[in-house]
C-alpha cells in the first residue's frame, strides 16, 4: 500500500521558494501520524544545488530529476507521476503558487486522483489527511477529505511555516525521467519580470490599497508614496482596475487576489462585499475614507474619515518620519 | 474550427455565505445564480475565435439544474450550440472534465474559465485537457491564435509568462484576455433558433467528503481615530505602539 508524502519544490531559475520550504515543513509535521516519511522532489536544472539546502528541511529523501530542460506543466506533470511510482507516495503536497495550481490538477488528472486545491490548514486522521480550505474567496472554510489515495494537494503560501525541528536526514538520490515529445505542445519561451521591483500584493507584508475614491490614474501617486515609505505593494479595487487606471495584477477581491498580510490600508475603498472578500483575514485593517458609513469601516481596525487627497501626504509624510526614527 | 467552452454555474458574488443545517454546505436558498464571471471570458473568446476563423461553437454546462436562460444567452452572445448535461450527482473537476470529454468529440480548442468562484478550485481544465491529451495552459491573460499556434501569456508571481504551442489546446481564462460582449435584441432574438439541448447523464462517485463548512470569524469592530488630517499623528501612533504592524 502506498505511504508518505511526496512534496514537489518549486525551482524557478534556481530559486527555491519559501511557500515550497512551507509545504516541506508542514509534510515533516504530518509524517509520523500519517506514516510513510518525506520525499522532496526537485525538477530540472539546478536541482542537485538546491537538494542540499532543503533536505535538512524536513525530507527523510530528496528526489532531484533531469531531463526537464524546458518548462512544460505536461513534462512536470508526469515527471512528478513517475516520482510518486518510485517512491509509492499516498499524497502529494505542492505549494499553491501559480506555478503549482497548474501543477497540482495536472498530475491529480494522471493519477485520476482527489485534487484539493489552496489548503489552508491540514490535519492526520487514521492516516489519511483532513484539508480545510476557503471556498467563496475566503467567505467560508470548508473541511474535506478525500476517499482515496492517491491525493494531491496545494498548500497555500503563507499559511504554514517551514521545518523548525531538528536537521532531518535529507538522503539525497538522482532520479531520472525521459519526457516524451508530446510533452512540449506547449512550453513556456519567457518570464518578463512585471514593472520594475513592484512587489505582488498576494506575497506582500503590507498592502497598500486604492479605490474609485482616489480620483483617477494620477491619484495613485500619493499610494504609490506611501506603498514606498512602508515597502509595501499597490493594491487596487476592481473598480479601479475596470476604469484602467491600474492592472488587473493589483485587483483584490472575489475576482481578483486574496491577500492576508499584517497590514492592509483600504484607501477610498467603499468596502463591496466582493473587495471584502479577498482581504478581510489581513491581521490590522485600516480604512480612509471620507464617507464615515462606508462598509470598509465596518472590518477596519482603525479608520480615518477624511479625504484622501488631504490624508493620504500626510501618513506618508508621518509614516516617513516614524520609521526613521528607528 | 470546433470550439468548445465551459459553463459553470455560481451564486452571484453579491452573496452572503450561510451554513447549511448539515453543517457541510452552504445554504444557498436565496442565492442569485449567475455563469460563473471568467466563464464569460471563455465565451468571449471562443466567440472572437470562431468569428476569426470559422467553425463552430459549442457551449457546455454540467450540472442538476435548469441552466437554459442562461445557455440562452450564451447562444445570444455567439454560441452556435449549446447543451447542458443534467445529473443529479455530486461533482467535482474529474466528473464533470470527464462529461465534457465524453460530449464534445475531438475540439480544437476549449476555453474554460480560470477558477469558479464558489469552489476556487481551478482544476476541470487540467482534467480536461489530459482526458482529451492535449496541453492546458491556464490563467490566460492574454492569447493569441493564428495558423493553429498560440502565443498566451499569464501572471505569475512578480513575472508575466509566455507560453507557446500548438492546437490542440485547452485554455483557462483570466481577467484582462478580452472585453465580453453583450447580446442586443437581434442576437437574442436570433438565439431562440439556435440548437439547445438537455442530456440526462451518470457522473462518476465524488472523491471528496466535504466534512464542515464554517464562517470566518467575525472581525471586532474597530474604532474612528480622527477625521482628516489631524487623525495622521493619531493613527501612526497606534498603528506602531498597539498593533506594532509597522
Ligand atoms: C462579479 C463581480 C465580481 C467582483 N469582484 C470584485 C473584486 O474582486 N474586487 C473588488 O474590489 N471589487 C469587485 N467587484 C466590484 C465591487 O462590487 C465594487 O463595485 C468595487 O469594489 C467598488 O470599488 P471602489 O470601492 O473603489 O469604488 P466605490 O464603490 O465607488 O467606492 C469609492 C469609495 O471612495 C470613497 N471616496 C470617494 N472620494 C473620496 C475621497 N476624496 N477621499 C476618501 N474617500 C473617498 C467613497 O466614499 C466610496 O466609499 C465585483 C463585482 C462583481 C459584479
Ligand atoms: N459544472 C460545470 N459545467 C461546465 N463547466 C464547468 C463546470 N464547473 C467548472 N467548469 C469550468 O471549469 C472552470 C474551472 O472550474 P473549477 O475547476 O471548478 O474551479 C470554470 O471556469 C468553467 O469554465
């Protein structure tokens, strides 16, 4: 009977990521309950370099496997398959990063497996695993579990933590995998870094949000402002995003990004229920807004009722000040 | 061209999440249902497709309910055919990518939308496109297709990616790919001629339990620090000595 975890590493140009040092951590917590051990997975080039990182890091065994040249979410796919053949994993655990919510179904779909998308938290029963994970962009949480195994799951960045036990033994063995030519009907030719060093407001600490209350494309400057003062990323209401003054890559909400950093600053945001939805877990909200019976105040910590073009100059102008001071 | 593009069927965003007395679902008794929002960009496109390159397409709908307003108005903005596959069982990505494979035959092209948002899943395109053995490239934003190659494009964190490949293909759509139209009267008038059809049919079993469903944790309302921008000192203050978030 299959047994363990397998969890796939994203290795985006030689870069390990830390939503995948999360996963690997949480697979290392689930392991003695569901049985089985750990295996990492790392895929194509650079892989042996980054084997030696992360095995201390949660693995019992650390796959690396060539042959995967060229990015192709069919080539991974089956690479991945071949990888849980070899070592007759029950799970499978990816990090729901964009790259790995492309994965995770693909191979889901091979092995004709559960697939559990955005895990948020996981637990062991009876050896097999409980997920829960937000439906309605984060409106409710469901709990669920899958009748069968094999199962592949994505675990949401950000909400776990990586391995902070002891060094774990991290055996490190090359595997290697032959991808059929089919495999390359579609395949990724670039990967242009989005507008100069602007941080992605789904991995940003603290999001900076602007709305219809800002005025117009121009009106962003004072946000973008304070997004600089405080390292923070530009966030957007769909709203703005509809009338072309920012791109869809800001949109929060529903039909945009879910976020939960430690700080989120809704600026001329009335706060739909649809915005609401893909922020209200940030850890301190705060609202400004110069309608005091705005809905955004309603989950903001703290809120100001004022007019932006007024307040906003004058938080940066405060927040650059404060922060100096340390 | 043969043209495929898939339907879901969502509560309106507008909705107000309950638990059902199971303690599993949602109670969605008061629901407004709507095609599922990015769906509306797989429509578009396959629309703008088939109006580039002839052939036909095909809407599809998987599920219990009576969909037929809304396949009509899919017919009004284009479609050439539509169907819903009726069955009464619990689905999930495999059972209904395993439905639409059975129905549609051999497509060029099927467009879906990037995620339903009562699920937030993003998994029947993968499925899909392996039933049918073809690539799947998902999260589109932008998409080109010309001499049975595409050149498609997505985000990804903090990068746009370009993906490259040839039809036989199945996309999943996101925002920003194109501006979906609306139908006027002529179209919706013409669609009422348009071949609609209702197919009872058995889904595969479920693989998932749903096990609890649960409200997030209400916020505790919080407090007005000031008005205007003699609040600034104020909140700067709490922000850094009662909430240390900066
Ligand atoms: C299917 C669907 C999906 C959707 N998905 C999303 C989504 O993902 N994300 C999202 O954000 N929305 C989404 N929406 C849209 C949502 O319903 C709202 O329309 C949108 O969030 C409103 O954006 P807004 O708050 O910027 O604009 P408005 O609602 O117009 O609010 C502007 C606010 O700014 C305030 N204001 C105006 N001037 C000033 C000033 N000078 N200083 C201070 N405050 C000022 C006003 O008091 C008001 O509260 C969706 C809608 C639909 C139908
Ligand atoms: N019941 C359904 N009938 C037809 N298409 C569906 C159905 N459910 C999902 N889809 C399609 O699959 C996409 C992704 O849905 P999901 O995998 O549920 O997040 C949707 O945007 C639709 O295009």
């Amino acid at each position: 009977m299959a047994h363990g975890i397998l969890v796939v590493l994203e290795n985006r140009g030689g870069v390990l990521k830390h939503a995948s040092l999360a996963a690997l951590g949480e697979a290392a917590r689930l392991a003695p309950a569901v049985g089985g051990g750990v295996t990492a997975l790392l895929l194509g080039p650079g892989a042996e370099a980054l084997a030696e990182d992360a095995g201390p890091r949660g693995a019992d065994r650390v796959l690396t496997m060539q042959g995967i040249e060229r990015w192709s979410t069919e080539a991974a796919a089956n690479a991945v398959v071949a990888a849980l053949r070899s070592v007759d994993a029950a799970f499978v655990f990816v990090s729901a990063t964009t790259q790995g919510r492309d994965l995770a179904p693909a191979v889901a779909a091979r092995l004709d497996a559960a697939y559990l998308a955005d895990c948020t938290q996981l637990s062991a029963h009876a050896g097999t695993l409980h997920a829960q994970r937000p439906v309605y962009a984060g409106k409710a949480m469901l709990s669920t579990r899958p009748m069968a195994e094999p199962a592949v799951f994505s675990l949401r960045p950000g909400a776990f933590d990586a391995w902070s036990g002891p060094a774990t033994a991290g055996t490190v063995s090359a595997l290697h995998h032959t991808p059929a030519a089919t495999d390359f009907s579609a395949v990724v030719t670039a990967i242009a870094a989005a507008s100069s060093g602007a941080k992605d407001v789904a991995e940003a600490d603290i999001v900076v949000s602007g709305g219809r209350g800002l005025g117009s494309a121009e009106g962003f400057k004072a946000l973008e402002d304070l997004a600089a003062v405080l390292g923070a990323a530009v966030g957007a209401s769909r709203a703005v995003v509809d009338l072309g003054w920012r791109p869809h890559s800001e949109q929060v909400g529903q039909t945009g990004k879910v976020v939960a950093p430690k700080l989120y600053i809704a600026c001329g945001i009335s706060g739909a229920i649809q915005h609401l939805a893909g922020m209200t877990t940030s850890k301190v909200i705060v609202a400004i807004n110069k309608d005091a019976e705005a809905p955004i105040f309603k989950v903001a910590d703290y809120g100001i009722v004022g007019d932006v073009a007024e307040v906003l100059p004058a938080l940066t102008a405060a927040l650059r000040q404060a922060l100096a001071q340390r | 061209m043969n043209i495929v593009c898939c339907l879901a069927r969502v509560p309106d965003t507008t909705t107000r999440i309950a638990v059902a007395a199971d303690g599993r679902n949602p109670d969605l008794a008061n629901a407004q249902w709507i095609i599922n929002p990015y769906d509306e960009y797989a429509l578009e496109a396959a629309v703008q497709l088939r109006e580039a390159v002839g052939g036909e397409v095909c809407a599809v709908h998987v599920g219990p309910v009576d969909f037929q307003k809304d396949l009509r108005a899919a017919l009004a903005k284009g479609a050439d055919k539509a169907v819903q596959l009726q069955t009464d069982s619990p689905l999930g990505p495999h059972s209904i990518a395993a439905l639409i494979a059975a129905q549609c035959g051999k497509p060029d092209v099927v467009f879906l939308g990037k995620q339903s948002v009562d699920g937030d899943v993003g998994g029947t395109g993968a499925f899909l496109a392996h039933l049918l053995g073809v690539p799947v490239i998902s999260r589109v934003s932008h998409l080109n297709i010309q001499d049975g190659r595409f050149t498609a494009q997505r985000e990804i964190e903090g990068a746009v990616e370009t993906i490259e490949g040839s039809l036989p293909a199945v996309f999943t759509l996101d925002k920003g790919v194109n501006e979906p139209r609306r139908a006027g009267l002529k179209e919706i008038m013409a669609a009422k001629k348009k071949p609609l059809d209702v197919l009872k049919v058995a889904a595969l079993p479920a693989r998932l339990e749903a096990l609890k469903l649960e409200l997030p944790q209400a916020r505790k309302s919080g407090r007005i620090v000031g008005t205007g921008a003699a609040a600034v000192a104020e909140l700067v203050r709490v922000l850094r000595d009662e909430a240390k978030a900066i």
